[in-house]
C-alpha cells in the first residue's frame, strides 16, 4: 500500500511556497493533505468491498483524487465515512466483518488503557467513533478548561472546520453523573443559564451507551518509535432512521440538526493490534503539550494550528 504514503507528493509537501501556488492558507493546505489520504484510504476500501470489483483501483483512485478541489475531496470523504458509520450503527452485533474493538490494558508502560483491534480491518475500514459532546466554533470558550485543557488534552479533538469533541462529557455520561460535568464547566466561571446549551449536555441517548465503537477516547498516542495505524477522519450526521440516530455517541453543546463527529479509520491493514491515533496537539497551546506528548510530524501539526 505504498501509494497510502503519498510518495508521489512529498517533494510538493516539503515546499512550502506550493501553498502560495496552490492560492491556500497553511492550514487548508495540510487539511488538503489530509483529506487526500483519506480520500484514497476509505474510497479503495470502498471499492474493494465492491464484490464485482475486478483490478486494483489504485491509480485510478489517485488521479481521481488529484482532480478534486478541496471541497469536492471533504465532500467525498464524509459521504466515504459517513456509510460506514452507518453501517456500523445497523450491525445490531456491534460487529464489522471481521474485527471488533475492546478497552483494555495498554502495550505502552505506564499508558493505562488502550484500544485493540480483535481480528483484521483493512485499509480504509472504519474502526471505532471519538465520542463526546460537540462545541461548535462560537463555543469553544465554554469547553471546561479553556484555553489550557492540560493532562485532559487527549479527550478533546479538533476537527479543521473548527467543532471540538469533548470526550470527557461523554466519560460522565457513561458513568450516569452528567452533574458532574456541568458542575466542572461551573468551577470555570461559565454556567449553563442558557437553556439550549443546558438541553445539549443531557442529550446523550440511553441507546449510544451500548455503542461498542464509542471508544476512539480510549486511543493512546503511538511512542516515539511507533506510528499511528488509524487517522481522524470527520463524519457529519442529520437524521437518518431514528434506530440509527439513537445509538450515536454524539451530543450538540447547543441546538442543531446536525452532529459534526469524529471517526477513525484505518490507515494501513490491522490485524491483533493496538490502535494509535497521532493527538496533533497544538504545539502553541498556552501551557503547554504535556510532558509525555511528542510530535509525529511537528511541521504537519504546525500547518494544522497555523
């Protein structure tokens, strides 16, 4: 799977001058980057789930790729993610195919828990949800703890278009004590006098606890030696069939009709493995990244926060 690497574009990468070219701000040209990878990765594993698909689709989807503008690839990507996710939350049996994921004693010393992947995902498979409740751009000041989230860092994820996930609301729900995490927002200064905002953190559905993929919190950042095997990829949800829509482990901070989620989708075969995601933290973030945290690809993730 070498054309995962995007080989073929590194030389345009290393340049920085190309996002001029390219008429792009840093930070579109690495979500550019981004949403090439996942473009290739969900729509090869999207053909090859085609039981009439004959050749390898490689270069085709390639130059498909290539010949999308950056809308058409994030559109493409989240039609690509959102049917599986789909699919996933039909499966009565929480299980795809052939894999399944757990919670369970991290291979990294002193990590705590991790996730593993029991059985093989291949390239492109969604394989688990990053859940949580959803700050949109406008809101992200109410999150408990900004601007400095600290050693909980690793439960908040950003996606480019600005929605923040934090996990740690859901952590709260799991655990029937959603006072818990309000009265965390209060200790910040920030009440909940507004009442949408009161009706988003308690619209957690009884139905997503049993959500066996809703564990993408539980994903540790790969050591220095290691590599992430999965990557964010966004999932926007309005009301498909109430069944599905219940068992989501998605909430909106405010009133909406749309969930902007988070997925993880497989970067490479997986088989018997823990999962790793790359947190890209922000390596301006006041305060600090905590101590552990170390960067996959410092001058991707300075593109990302630029």
């Amino acid at each position: 799977m070498g054309w995962l690497n995007l080989s073929s574009l590194r030389n345009l990468f290393a340049n920085r001058s190309t996002t001029r070219l390219l008429g792009m701000t840093e930070r579109q040209f690495q979500e550019w980057v981004d949403l090439h990878r996942l473009y290739l990765a969900l729509a090869y594993h999207d053909e090859r789930d085609d039981v009439h698909a004959e050749e390898d689709p490689t270069e085709t989807l390639t130059e498909e790729a290539a010949s999308k503008s950056i809308e058409e690839l994030r559109s493409s990507v989240m039609d690509l993610a959102r049917r599986q996710v789909e699919d996933m939350m039909a499966d009565e049996n929480c299980s795809r195919g052939a894999c399944s994921v757990r919670v369970d004693l991290s291979g990294i010393d002193g990590a705590g828990d991790g996730v593993w992947l029991d059985g093989v995902a291949q390239v492109g498979q969604v394989v688990a949800l990053f859940p949580g409740l959803i700050y949109g751009p406008k809101q992200v000041r109410d999150i408990p703890g900004y601007p400095s989230f600290g050693s909980q860092s690793d439960f908040l994820m950003s996606r480019f278009d600005g929605y923040m996930i934090d996990s740690r609301a859901w952590m709260f729900h799991v655990d029937g004590n959603m006072e818990g995490y309000n009265a965390m927002r209060k200790r910040t200064g920030r009440s909940l006098e507004d009442a949408a905002s009161q009706n988003g953190t308690q619209n957690f559905s009884e139905e997503s606890l049993t959500n066996a993929w809703a564990v993408g919190h539980m994903v540790n950042h790969p050591t220095r030696d290691g590599s992430p095997n999965i990557m964010p990829v966004p999932v926007n949800w309005t009301t498909c069939d109430h069944r599905l829509d219940a068992c989501l482990p998605w909430a909106l901070f405010s009133s909406g009709k749309t969930l902007k989620g988070l997925a993880f989708v497989a970067k490479r075969h997986i088989e018997d493995e823990e999962l790793f995601v790359d947190y890209r933290l922000n390596p301006g973030v006041i305060g600090g990244v905590p101590e552990w945290y170390h960067h996959v690809d410092q001058s991707e993730d300075v593109r990302r926060w630029s």
